[in-house]
C-alpha cells in the first residue's frame, strides 16, 4: 500500500468519524433522532462524497453531477453531517435538526442544498434513482446515480420491482448499496422478515454484487472504484454494517434505532468516539 493511498484513506476514516459525531451532535439538538441507521452509513457517505462521487458544493445544481439518493430517509442526520462537511451547507444547520422552519429536517428534503430526492416513505429511492440512471442514458450524459437504502426497506415489494427494472434495461450507470446493518426498527430484520439469501437474490435478479465490510474503508473504497462491476448489469454493493457504529451502548440494538438524546448521552456518545484529527 503506497503512502498516498493509506493517507487518502486515512483522511477518509477521519472524515467518516466527524460524520458520526454530527450525528450525535444534531440529534442532541433536536432531543433525539435516529442514530443506529446514521452511524452505520458513516463510512460508506465519507468514501462516497469525499472519494467518488463527482460534486461541486458550490454549485449543487450543476447538470453533471453524480447523484446520490438516501432511499433510507431516516438516517438524515448522517447525510446532513456528511453534506455539512463537503461544504454544501453552513455547518450551523447541524444545530437545527428538525428545529421549525429548519431546512434539516428528521428526513431529507430537496429544499436543502445537496439532497436530490425528500425520502423517508422508504421503498421509493431506487425506482427514483432508476428513472435518473435512465435520464443520464436518454441525455447522453456520463453522470453516476447511487442509491443506499437499509435491509429493512427490502422489505418493501417496490424495491424488487426497481431491482427488475433497473437489471431489464442494463443500467449499468446505477449503483445500489445496502447498508445491511441487520437491525430495524423493532427488532433484528431475520426475526421481523428475513432477507437471506439476498446476494443471491439480488444476482437472479440481473444484478452484478459485490459483498464487502461497511466499515472497511479500504474495502469500500475498492468497491467504488471497481464500479460499475459489469458492462451490461446495475451494480450492488451489499455492506455489511453495524448498527450504532462507533458507540457501544448504541450498536446492535433495535432500541437505539431511534432514541433520546440527553446531555448526559451526548457526552457518552461523543467520548467513546473520541476526537477527530
């Protein structure tokens, strides 16, 4: 490993770690939030916006840019934090999470600078995602389209009707990542409605898939770099994540999907992280 790529990735992990406590810090804002599904994006939206997505903050609306929807609405916080830091938002948002006439709210909203679909009905991000894909094909344009959405949206029956869609007419400029950190909001998603065997899935249904550790960023960044996977086929990364990254008392538990934020969590939260460089 070159010094230059361990110091990019590095750089990555440290911007991953000030994504996870803007986390904590909006949602102690607000009194409370979801945090499980935040934290374990964190890695994957530090690799996105800081190493492959082709942005410019100062120009949000700049026809060809790279898209990224957050299909799993409810883990705004991490997306405004990770918007925060790239520079499409005033940092001073971070504390008005879901405050009145706040443009950051508890889900995404397009008034925000940055955020191209309001999500949080989840199921719909992908077949949105889908129709930009096929946009950039119809335009001629060479912009990528990326969609996260969380394993209990799989859930939802749109999605698979997405996934055939996107397979049927070769998208091979769309990419999916699941953030499959295995918790949803009522208990682990094997219990509530198993997914398994979903790589398997997801390549009969025309998809090339890629398998990785959410929180390996070298792995992650990898992947990236690697897409599309196949000429012909949309690309899935299936990233395998813990809910409530980076605080121990908030990873692996249903009841941290979504939860109070008091002062006395907020220091708890913020010292087992501990201080970005």
């Amino acid at each position: 490993m070159t010094s230059n790529y361990q110091a990019k990735i590095d750089g990555l992990r440290n911007d991953a770690l000030h994504i996870r406590r803007n986390v904590w810090r909006a949602l102690h804002g607000a009194g409370g939030g979801h945090m499980g599904g935040s934290s374990s994006a964190a890695d994957i939206l530090a690799a996105l916006y800081f190493h492959h997505l082709r942005l410019r903050p100062d120009e949000p609306d700049w026809p060809d840019r790279d898209r990224f929807v957050l299909s799993k609405g409810h883990a705004n916080a991490a997306l405004g934090a990770t918007l925060a830091r790239a520079g499409f938002i005033d940092d001073s948002v971070l504390d008005q999470f879901y405050a009145y006439q706040s443009p950051f709210g508890m889900h995404p909203d397009i008034k925000m600078a940055g955020v191209e679909m309001s999500t949080g009905g989840l199921g719909h991000g992908l077949s949105v995602a889908m129709g930009m894909a096929l946009g950039a094909r119809m335009q001629g344009k060479d912009f990528r389209t990326c969609v996260m959405i969380g394993d209990g949206e799989l859930q939802e029956g749109s999605n698979w009707e997405g996934a055939m869609a996107a397979a049927h007419m070769d998208l091979s400029n769309l990419t999916v990542i699941l953030d499959y950190n295995k918790i949803q909001q009522s208990g682990e998603v094997g219990q509530m409605m198993g997914l398994e065997p979903v790589v398997d899935k997801w390549r009969a249904f025309g998809w090339a898939v890629r398998e990785i550790d959410g929180h390996d960023m070298a792995a992650v960044v990898e992947a990236l770099d690697a897409l599309p996977f196949a000429n012909d086929e949309p690309s899935m990364i299936i990233a395998h994540t813990i809910k409530g990254k980076g605080v121990s008392f908030a990873e692996d538990s249903f009841l941290w999907h979504n939860n109070m934020v008091t002062d006395e969590v907020y220091e708890k939260a913020l010292a087992e992280l501990g201080e970005p460089s």
